[in-house]
C-alpha cells in the first residue's frame, strides 16, 4: 500500500523509536494469522508490522511488555497445555509455588520468541520486560530478590519494577548489578526524576565494583490512559466546578507527556519513555480516533500497542487514513492549562516535586493499576488451584499387571 503507516513515518523520523508488542509473546502468531484471515486485503502491512520471526522487518514489533494479567490471559488461552505442565511439577510445590513456575516459565518461552532479535540487534532491541508480580506491596529487599530471579530466566528479560518509593531503591540496587529495568506504574513527572536519580546511582556503584552496565536498557512506562481515567481527577474538579470534558483529560495526560520529555531531554539520560495504557475515543461522527499515538512522537518515543490498538491501526490504514505521529510538539492551548493547573490532581502528575515518593503508592493511578495486576495474579492461582484440585479428585488409574508385579 502507497500509503505511508504509523511505524514508518514514526521511524523516519526517529529510528530510535519502536512499538512493542503489549501482550505475551506467545499469543503473537495467532493473533498474526487472525489478522490475515480478517483483512486479506492488508497482508503487506500486517506482515511489515507483525514479521513473522518478529525480526525481519524494520517497520515492525521490536519488544515486548507482559504482567500478571497478560500472562494469565496467554495461559487461559491454551489450558489443557498449562494444566499438563502443573501436572508435571513436583508434588512438594505449594499452588502458590506453581503458579510462579508458570509465571517465569511464560516469560522463558517469550523471551526466546524475541531472542533473535536481541541477538541480531546487539541488545538494542528484542527485549521482554517482565513485570515483578505483586511488586506494587513489596519492600526494596524482596523486589531486588525477585527481580533477580526475573533477569536469571534469559539474557533479554528486561525487569519492570513498579515506581513506589520502595521501587526506586530496588531499581538503584538492580541497575548496580546489571539489569535491564522498566519502570512501570509510572504517572508523574515526580517519579521519572526519581527513576533517573535512582539509574544514575546505580551505575556509579556499578562502575565502583566493576559491573559492566553498557548493555543495559532503561525505560519508563507512563500508562498515559489511566492517568486522566481516575474518578480523583473529576472529583476534584468539580469541586472547583469546573466540568472535566474527555479533551480536557487527554490535554492533561499530552501535557505531562510533554513535561515527562522535557525532563528526559534536559538531563541527556539512557531512559526513554514507553506509553502503553493508549486509548481509542470515538468522535460525534462515530470516528476513531487516537491522541496517544497522534499528538506524541516528535521525540524518541516507544509504544506498547495491544492487540486492539494493532487492529485500529489496521483500520485506518485499510480507510486511506493512516494514523500518523506528531511531526513536532502539538501546542496545548493555554485556556486548558489554566483549567488543569487549578486542579491538585494535574498538577501532582505535571510538575516536578509536586508528588513525595512517599506518596507514590497511594496516587489513584497506581492503587488501579496495582488492583489490576493483583486481579490477574489472583487469576492465575486459581487456575492453578483448579488444576490441582482436579488432579487430585480424579479416579485412580487402575495399575497395570506389571506394575502391581513391581510394587509387590
């Protein structure tokens, strides 16, 4: 198609620049196909972004992002193969102890879908972050434990650490040893000036006990989405009877978008900004739409894109409408920034200073993002639970003759 697509021109612009895939890897050749079976007609562009060893194109998928959530969708979606591999455990494990093999064996199997490509791109690219589950409720010792034991699963497995106060001590312990951090359950530009300190300090200590951090990659999710959907944000203002419209939320969310790369710009850090948590809206005239992905991209900017947000992607391009990037910084009108600034909600998020870290934990974003993740762990233990429990009521196989030989 002549018509130029989201990740070209995003990467014309700035190859550094990338789309991740928000879904576990596993899921990525199925919703491939489906693609192709769906849109016929779009099989050029659905193969240039969806390559289908995932590194051979340019223009396509170059990492990956799981969480408790996702994986526990991915293993829901092929139960019969993951209540055999609980079956195959040890007896001893607790379900609790099962349930993290699964876990970590999701993220080993995503890992080396996308390991090629690390390999290939020298560690630029190809990278899984894999999320600490229950990360957002532990303390800085059990978080560098875990996160550890997430980086030992494969060479590519970038950890996602959450951005409490507790999380930015963790960080600076993990990047001091090496690792590759993502630093999710991010909404404020308080928590990317931590997050830089916290990366900065960890390398001077790495260089001081010889640890070789040049591989390293450092990211920052800003779940742009859930930043302007929390019930805080409207409360607040209207009591100060101002009526937050939908445009009002996502200026605001654009606006700390803008500051959280003013910030990064400023300081001339290895950490790039990863939006994920991006949002369709639907116009009065029943159109799509996408601010996330229009009005951002005029510096280094990397996307996770669900499956949705892949498909409405697809049916823009299909329109001769292709969602394109910001080809500069979109201006926020100065009327909506007199209204945001006059809500302590906004400006919590958009200046720095404004938010402690010892207040991270509790900022609306974080306790709805924490309550999710916690909801997809949850998920997984009780189909671990089930699985067990299954095992366990089933009849007793009759013994063969041989084997009754053997036990008499």
């Amino acid at each position: 198609m002549d018509v130029p697509d989201f990740v070209r021109l995003l990467k014309h612009r700035n190859m550094d620049s990338e789309v991740w895939w928000d879904a576990s890897p596993v899921l990525y050749a199925s919703f491939q196909n489906n693609l192709n079976t769906k849109y016929p007609d779009m099989g050029e562009f659905i193969n240039t972004m969806l390559p289908t060893a995932l590194c051979d194109s340019r223009y396509g998928i170059s990492g990956a992002t799981t969480n408790p959530g996702l994986i526990t969708q991915a293993v829901l979606k092929s139960p019969q193969v993951w209540r055999r591999y609980i079956d195959s455990l040890p007896l001893g494990f607790s379900d609790v102890d099962k349930a993290r093999q699964v876990y970590d064996q999701m993220i080993t199997e995503g890992a080396r879908l996308l390991h090629p490509l690390w390999s290939s791109s020298r560690g630029h690219q190809g990278w899984l972050s894999a999320q600490i589950e229950g990360g957002e409720r532990m303390g800085e010792d059990a978080l560098v434990a875990r996160g550890l034991k997430l980086a030992r699963l494969a060479p590519n497995v970038m950890i996602k650490v959450p951005g409490s106060e507790q999380g930015y001590r963790a960080i600076e312990q993990l990047v001091a040893q090496g690792c590759s951090i993502n630093n999710t359950f991010c909404f404020t530009v308080s928590q990317v000036a931590i997050y830089l300190k916290a990366i900065h300090d960890g390398q001077l200590r790495a260089r001081l006990h010889g640890v070789n951090t040049d591989g390293a990659r450092y990211v920052v999710s800003f779940m742009i989405g859930r930043l302007g959907a929390q019930g805080e944000f409207a409360a607040q203002a209207m009591q100060r009877r101002l009526n937050l419209t939908g445009p009002d939320r996502r200026w605001a969310e654009l606006a700390v978008y803008q500051a959280m790369q003013a910030l990064l710009r400023r300081r001339q850090t290895p950490v790039r900004l990863l939006l994920c948590s991006l949002k369709i809206d639907t116009d009065v005239q029943g159109r799509e739409h996408c601010w996330h992905l229009q009005r951002t991209g005029a510096d280094t900017t990397l996307y996770t894109l669900t499956p949705q947000i892949i498909e409405f992607l697809i049916r823009r391009q299909q329109q001769s409408r292709p969602v394109t990037p910001a080809n500069g910084w979109v201006q926020i009108p100065r009327r909506v920034i007199n209204r945001l600034t006059a809500i302590p909600y906004f400006n919590q998020a958009y200046f720095e200073g404004d938010l402690a870290p010892s207040e991270f934990a509790m900022h609306p974003a974080f306790v709805t993002a924490g309550n999710d993740a916690r909801t997809g762990q949850e998920r997984l233990l009780a189909f671990v639970k089930a699985t067990t429990t299954r095992r366990d009521l089933a009849p007793a196989r009759p013994m063969s003759r041989p084997a009754m030989e053997r036990a008499s």
